[in-house]
C-alpha cells in the first residue's frame, strides 16, 4: 500500500472509495428491484403510463436490474482488487458498466417527463465519469 499522503496514495484512496460507492448504489438498486420486482414494475408502470414507453415496463426493469447488478457486483469485486493487487481493471468496467445504467435511468426519467427525477442523477453520473477516468490511470 502507498503512502497515502501522497498523489499516488490518493489516487488510490479514490480509485478505492469510488469503486465502493458505485458498489453500493448499484447493488443496493439492483438487488431491491430483485427482492421486490412486482412492486418496482408496478409503481413504474405508474410512473411511465403517459409515456411512449409505457407498454415495455416490464423489459426496462429487467435490462436496468441485470445493468445495476452487474455495475455494482464489478464496482464490488474490483474495489477488493484494487485494494488486494492495485488492478482496476475490473473497477473500471464496473464505472462503465454504471456510467451506461445511469444513462439509461436518466433516458427514462426524461421520457416519464420527470425532470427533477432526471436531474438527481447528474451529481451520481459526474461522479461515475470521475472513476472511470481515475481508474483508466494505470
């Protein structure tokens, strides 16, 4: 481990805690649309009945659950190998993986014409852009 009082240290330090934080965003989304995927559609459906994508609710929840699943069990696993053997490979799809979830929420949000819904989403996609370049360094 390096001296974290240095650049290379933070940059560690950051590769660390934004592989973690995309881990727990993704995985903690992912596996609630798992556990409760009838009340997630439902209140989707909701959400999306004066949109063109309306009748396809049920296929957007699977292809967001299999992404956000995937972001996060990437973010996870590469968080303990960045930290194991300084490779952030596997963090760096996990940030690609999530970049690519977000901007699919952020397309619904803004079909469901759900404009301050779509804004929450800018701060986590900066952030997930930050760990993608972060953890292309090496």
């Amino acid at each position: 481990m390096p001296t974290l009082h240095t650049l290379t240290g933070a940059i560690f330090l950051l590769e660390i805690l934004s592989s973690a934080f995309l881990a727990v965003l993704f995985l903690q989304s992912g596996i609630d649309k798992v556990v409760d995927r009838r009340g997630n559609v439902e209140w989707l459906k909701g959400h999306f009945a004066k949109s063109p994508l309306a009748g396809v609710v049920p296929a957007m929840v699977t292809v967001i659950t299999i992404l956000e699943v995937a972001a996060g069990t990437l973010s996870a696993i590469g968080c303990v190998v960045i930290i194991l053997s300084r490779d952030s490979t596997l963090a760096f799809y996990g940030a690609v993986v999530s970049a690519i979830a977000i901007v699919a929420l952020f397309f619904g949000q803004r079909m469901a014409k759900d404009y301050a819904g779509a804004a929450v989403l800018v701060p986590y996609f900066l952030l997930t852009l930050a760990a993608i370049y972060l953890l292309a360094q090496r």
